[in-house]
C-alpha cells in the first residue's frame, strides 16, 4: 500500500471513530480512561499536537470541538454527569496500574 493510501484509510478510520464517540454519549471519557487509557480530550489533544507539528496552531477549545461536535461546556452540561465513587476508584487503580 503506498502512503497516501494508507494516510487516507487512517483519516478515515479516524473520521469514523470520532463520530461513533459522538454517538455514544452514554460513554463517559472516565469510562474510556479506564478502559482505554484514552478518552475524547486526548484525541483532541492529539490533534492539536499534530496540528502543531504541521505548523497549524489550534485551540484547545477548537480542538475539542472538533471532536466533540460542539463546545466541551456545551457536550459536558448536556451529557456528563459527575463520576461516581466507583468510577473515580477504577479510575484511579487504572492510573497505577498503567505506570507500574
């Protein structure tokens, strides 16, 4: 496969997975944190620093946008509720868990 090809497939697969999460707003970046070790803001940082690395400057806010679909403020008053006990746990045993 030559590489644009393959950047192509990896755009699109990218395209894909942000809007499956834009989707699935029951799915708490917590949840993906502990699953995952990623959730939606660190795609949205990632963006941004390969944005950066291309000389583009983003926002962190439009970074997040674009992954959101809308303004965190305005995704996280609609669709995230406070983390639970169990959920801050969890995530913290993932935490030490993933630098041991």
């Amino acid at each position: 496969m030559d590489t644009q090809t393959q950047t192509e497939l990896e755009a699109a697969a990218f395209r894909r997975l942000v809007a499956h999460l834009r989707k699935r707003t029951d799915v708490q970046n917590i949840d993906l944190m502990i699953q995952a070790g990623f959730c939606r803001n660190c795609l949205a940082d990632w963006l941004r620093e390969a944005g950066a690395e291309k000389g583009v400057e983003m926002s962190k806010d439009d970074a997040r946008a674009s992954i959101y679909g809308m303004p965190f403020a305005e995704w996280k008053a609609k669709y995230q509720p406070e983390a639970t006990a169990e959920q801050l746990a969890a995530f913290e045993a993932a935490q030490k868990k993933a630098h041991v």
